[in-house]
C-alpha cells in the first residue's frame, strides 16, 4: 500500500492535466510468454505501444526491434502486477522506467516539423526522454512495409548517449516500487 502511494508521488512532475504540460512515456518490463519490454508514448490521449523483446540501449550503434502493438489506455501506465495467464498481456508487469517526453521533430530545426500524430505516420518517431533510467533522444524508425514493416529502437547520438551503460541488466527494479519481477509475483500470489 504505501508503495503503491509513493509510485504515485513519483509520477511526472507535471502531475495534472492541464494544456502545455508534456506527455508522459512509460517502459514496462513485462515477463510475458517471453520476456520483453512495452515501450509506451503518450500521444493523443492514449499510449502508442511496442515491444521491444531485448529492451532499450543507451548505446547509439545498437538497434532494438520495436514490434508495434496495442494501443493502451494512459491510465495503464503506472500498472504494476501480475495479470492471469489465460488473460492478454498475461505476466507479471514492472515499471522498469517512466517520465516525461519531448517531440524532437516540433523543436528540432533539422526536422520537418511535425506532431507525434504524423510523425508516426511518416514511419521516423524522434523524442528526449527525461526518465529515470533513461534520458536523451531516441529514434523510433519503420523499416519495411506493410506486412514486413518493423521498427527499431535508436539511441539518438547526444550528450546521454553511453554504450558502456547497461541499465536492462544493471537496474532490473522497477522506478515506482524498487521490486523485481520476482516480488511483484510473488505479492500478487499472496493477494490471491
Ligand atoms: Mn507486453
């Protein structure tokens, strides 16, 4: 309970709703069927999601496969738990990072600007995170089209760019609670 309380202080610091307050982006950890990580965007009043199976790089030379998926509700993105199996989304879920984001494609002047909304569209997603784990510019690019189309996963090149850092191995825990996975199942079962 007062874990749960202290997540919900340690929301953005924009907190309310009001106009001109950036949007949030959340990364879940997820120990689905195989273990991967929801990558989710705050545009529009929903959370533009993909799994990304091998999580996101601080290291600008890797790129990460970011399967595009369900669109989620912006309530979703403090959700910790273990969702039943037979259930979608099945698996226990962690909130590995969360913060704030800004469209680099609106204030970048190398872009043609544009909003989120047709930044997706155009298949090149460029934003700063200020999360906890994460911060800098990433690039969400699609590759291929229809059927084939696949997007991947960028460390943009910036002052937050590190390839030594490893923060999927070295800070497992989630952001809102300090759990793992393995604590946050172990809770629900007793609540069960
Ligand atoms: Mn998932």
């Amino acid at each position: 309970m007062r874990r749960r309380e202290f997540g919900k202080t340690n929301e953005p610091a924009s907190g309310g709703t009001g106009a001109g307050e950036r949007p949030i982006f959340v990364i879940q950890k997820h120990d689905a069927r195989t273990l991967h990580y929801d990558f989710r965007l705050e545009v529009e009043g929903v959370l533009k999601s993909w799994a990304v199976p091998r999580g996101p790089s601080t290291d600008p030379r890797v790129k990460r496969l970011a399967v595009p998926t369900e669109d989620h509700p912006l309530d979703y993105a403090d959700f910790e738990g273990t969702i039943p199996e037979a259930e979608y989304g099945g698996g226990t879920v962690l909130v590995w990072d969360t913060g704030t984001y800004r469209n680099l494609k609106e204030e970048d002047p190398d872009y043609e600007p544009m909003s989120m909304a047709d930044a997706l569209a155009s298949g090149l997603v460029a934003v700063w995170l200020e999360g906890h784990k994460l911060r800098g510019g990433y690039a969400l690019v699609r590759t291929g089209r229809g059927e084939d189309s696949r997007w991947l996963l960028i460390k943009m090149k910036d002052e937050e760019a590190d390839a030594r850092r490893n923060p999927v191995s070295t800070q497992p825990e989630s952001v809102l609670t300090g759990r793992t996975l393995e604590q946050i199942a172990a809770a629900s079962l007793q609540q069960s």
